[in-house]
C-alpha cells in the first residue's frame, strides 16, 4: 500500500476562521484537532470542523500545495470550499467510515 499525503481546511463554522494543514493520516490528524489534541490555533479558534481535504502521492506535491493555499485570499479559500461542500458539512464522519 502506497502512502498518500493530504492537504485540509479546518473551519469553526461556514465563512468563518480557517485552518490549512497537512498530513499523512487525516482521520487521526482530524480526530486530534476534533478532541482539542491539536493544541495551538486550531484549539484555541475552535476550528475542528473538516471542510475541505485533496489527496497527494508525495509529501512535496501536498507541502507545495499547502503553501499556496495559505496564501490564497479568504474568498478564493471559501469558494473552493463551496465547490465541493456546498454547505459546509463536517466531512470527518464521511472519511472515518470510509
């Protein structure tokens, strides 16, 4: 089995404050930002909410993309969000049961 990479956004609520991330294994790294494992930012700002993830194959494809995306405006974050989750539902419970 290969290793995959992923990049993710965080939110506290739909429009609101906004986390990108990157991990190797995004339903523990989500569940440690959930139960507030995850000290920092994204405890302190309660964004625990997984919006929005892409898959990579390489840890230098998915580190070059966080990159970018954190420098991307709000409003370029949001509709990527929005083209894909619409209306902003928490997609952990989706990718545990996968």
């Amino acid at each position: 089995m290969r290793k995959r990479f992923y990049v993710y956004i965080l939110a506290n609520r739909p429009k609101g404050v906004l986390y990108v991330g990157v991990t190797s294994n995004l339903p523990r790294r989500s569940w440690e930002h959930k139960n507030k494992f995850a000290k920092g930012f994204t405890s302190t700002y309660g964004a625990v909410h997984l919006v929005y993830y892409e898959e990579y194959a390489s840890i230098l494809e998915a580190r070059a993309r966080e990159y970018t995306l954190k420098r991307w405006r709000r409003a370029w974050k949001f509709k990527l969000i929005e083209d894909v989750n619409p209306t902003w539902r928490d997609l952990y419970d989706e990718l545990v049961l996968l």
